[in-house]
C-alpha cells in the first residue's frame, strides 16, 4: 500500500459445476487463511437483437464455456496463477480474466450459436447479496 506495508496471501478453491439440467448457478469457492468465501458465479449475455433461434445465444453452448472457463482456475493459487503474474487476485481480477477468456470463446462459436453484434458478457462473482464483484466487456 502507500505507507508501504506488504502481506502475502495463499488462495486456495474448490469449484462446483451441476451436471446434467441442474440450473443451480455454478459456485467458487476461495479458501484464504484464515477466512474463506463461496462465490456463486452469474454470466450475463446482453444482445441488441435475438438471433437465428430467436434467443440470446446458445444457452448449451454457453454452459460448456462456463465450465471450460472454470476448469481453468479450479484447484489453483491464484497468487501462483499465470493470468495474475505480479498482480493481486482479487475478486475482480478474477472476474476480469474469466470474462476475457469467456468473451473470447463466445466469440469463436458458430454464427447461430453466439449472439447478435454488438454483444456485451458480464461476470459476477456474489458472495452474498450485498458483496459482489463484477467485470464487463464487449464480445468480439
């Protein structure tokens, strides 16, 4: 900080992804001693227009990329993590980088199955329903 204390923190985390139709939202959670904190993982589409199907986008598809997104940082150290070289994971680092990798592999489905340009995604990470962190970008 600016009066030039440091701390180091070790983060640990376990990620849950249903299976099958279940529509529990997918959660995080982010052990840090000697507190932790579950995440539950919102990914928002926004579109100008409905596509092909007269939807958003692919909702299959886009639950494939949540759980590829996922499975990126599951049972990692963020501090170690390559997408957080010399910065602090915060929650919202950790939104940012999920919503960057996301964007992009919405981006390279198929025509029919991403959505309408322009198109913005949305990561929120909650914590409860007054703390949350979010990020939010443009879909190329």
């Amino acid at each position: 900080d600016v009066a030039g204390n440091a701390s180091v923190s070790h983060v640990t985390y376990n990620v849950a992804v249903p299976s099958g139709n279940d529509t529990t939202p997918p959660t995080i959670t982010l052990t840090t001693p000697p507190n932790g904190a579950t995440y539950t993982v919102e990914v928002e589409v926004r579109s100008t227009a409905l596509g092909a199907h007269h939807v958003v986008m692919d909702i299959g598809a886009l639950r494939a990329l949540v759980r590829q997104a996922l499975a990126g940082v599951d049972y990692s150290n963020l501090d170690d993590h390559a997408a957080f070289p010399g910065r602090t994971s915060t929650s919202e680092r950790l939104a940012e980088f999920l919503a960057d990798r996301m964007a992009d592999a919405v981006a390279e489905l198929p025509a029919d199955a991403r959505p309408i340009q322009p198109s913005v995604l949305r990561i929120r990470l909650r914590e409860s329903p007054n703390a949350w962190a979010a990020y939010e970008r443009p879909i190329p």
